[in-house]
C-alpha cells in the first residue's frame, strides 16, 4: 500500500469536487457540483488556499484545505485547515493523519506560529486524530460566528 500527499492539481479538480460534496453532506450541506466546482476553481485560481490530496496506490481518496493568514496577537502568520475530508470506505488507511502532517509540515516550512482548526463537537474521530498530532483544545477563547445571511 502507497500512501502519498500532494498540492492539488487542476487534474484533480473532479475528484476534489466530489470529495469536497460529501464534505459538505458530512455537515448538513446537500450542495450540487456547480457551486462546490467555482468555489475549489476560484479558490485555486486566486491562490488563497493550500489544497492537498491524499493518493493511495495512485488513486485521490482525500483532500485538506488549509487557508494561509495572519494573528495579530501572535504577530505572525497562521494557517487555518479549515476542511480535511477522507473517503468514508478509506478511513483507518493514515490518509488523515497524513494529510494534517503534511499540513503542519508545509505550515511550518511558511513560516507560519500554529496551525489551527475547528471541528463538530461530535466529531469524535477527527477530534482524537488532531490531540494525537499535538493539537490542543482551546482554553483561552471563546470563538463566535456572526452568519450574514449572504
């Protein structure tokens, strides 16, 4: 078995769709291909994501989606990975935890102080992955969302 990550493509721009639309079903959101394709081409296309993809044995079964920005109170770069999605039939393979190393490594190689994330209080799975690679709970803020409607 081969497990190797990479920088997406515009070859796997299909596959990353797909992934990307049982990401979002994964969190409630039934959202057909066209707005989930101009949302990964323009995120491609303005550089302002970093997205990896997970082969194994050659073939995509995962993606991460990290978002390069900046903390004023830690006055440096951060990166958020704000999606990290792995096919249901191919969890338990390392393909996770492979691609949030590759994540933290890239993160640090930028320069950036920390890579942060959020996940569903449910999400069980993913909250051992990220403890058991050194991600730790919050515990100095409390994190709000204002949702605009737009």
């Amino acid at each position: 078995m081969s497990l190797d990550v990479r920088l997406a493509s515009e070859t796997d721009v299909d596959i990353v769709v797909g992934l990307f639309r049982n990401y979002l079903k994964f969190y409630g959101q039934d959202v057909p291909d066209g707005p989930v394709r101009e949302y990964v081409t323009a995120r491609r296309e303005a550089s302002d994501s970093v997205v990896l993809v997970a082969e194994l044995d050659g073939e995509v079964v995962g993606f991460a989606q990290s978002y390069p920005t900046w903390s004023s109170v830690s006055l440096g770069p951060v990166w958020v990975l704000n999606d990290l999605f792995v096919d249901p039939a191919i969890r338990g393979s390392g393909a996770g935890r492979a691609l949030v190393r590759e994540t933290c490594a890239r993160a640090t190689a930028a320069g950036a102080v920390r890579v942060s994330l959020a996940t569903a209080w449910d999400n069980m799975a993913a909250q051992s992955l990220y403890e058991s690679e050194g991600f730790v709970r919050d515990a100095d803020f409390i994190h709000y969302a204002y949702v605009t409607g737009a």
